[in-house]
C-alpha cells in the first residue's frame, strides 16, 4: 500500500478518483498513454453501479438515450454498389477507410 498522501478530492477530483481506483486495485496502468485496464472485479463494480442508475432513471419515467449514431461523409452508397465493391477489394465513393 502507498504511503503518500492522496491528492485532496476538492482541488484534483481526476487525480484523487484515480489514485483511489489504483490503491484499490480495480485498475493499473496502460502501456497507452492516459488509457487503464480495468480489472474483472473493477468492471463488475461498474456494472452495478450502471444498473443501479439505470433503475433508479426507469424509476422516474425517463428513457434512456445514447449518443446520436454516426454518420458518414459523402454521399451514400446503395447495398448494390457496397456488395460489388466488396467482392472486388475497393472502397465505394464517399466512404473512406483507416488505410486509404
């Protein structure tokens, strides 16, 4: 267990709820910068915690909403045009992909 102090909650709220998710080890580090991997038991903690809120929202009536689905760029391609280009390897118009 760590022996210095945790930063104060009211001056560095991301900092203090990060060092409390280590210290109790529901989460360590990532080799990717700013990113953690959380535990089995972390997660599962999580989990309650969505469902609780999520009971608790059905509760008062409301529904819950996710973000708005993304959109592509460009114009859009009918299934016909996406089926041919598929067989043939290349990328239909307006569509654009991570390695193009």
């Amino acid at each position: 267990m760590s022996t210095t102090a945790l930063p104060s909650q009211s001056e560095d709220s991301p900092a203090w709820y990060g060092e409390v998710v280590r210290r109790a080890g529901l989460a360590e580090n990532s080799s990717v910068r700013g990113a953690m991997v959380i535990k089995p038991y972390g997660y599962a903690i999580w989990e309650a915690i969505q469902r609780e809120l999520d009971d608790r929202i059905k509760a008062t009536g409301q529904r819950r909403r996710g973000p708005k689905a993304p959109t592509t760029r460009g114009r859009a391609t009918s299934s016909s045009t996406t089926a041919s280009s598929s067989a043939t390897g290349s990328t239909p118009p307006g569509i654009r992909t991570a390695f193009a």
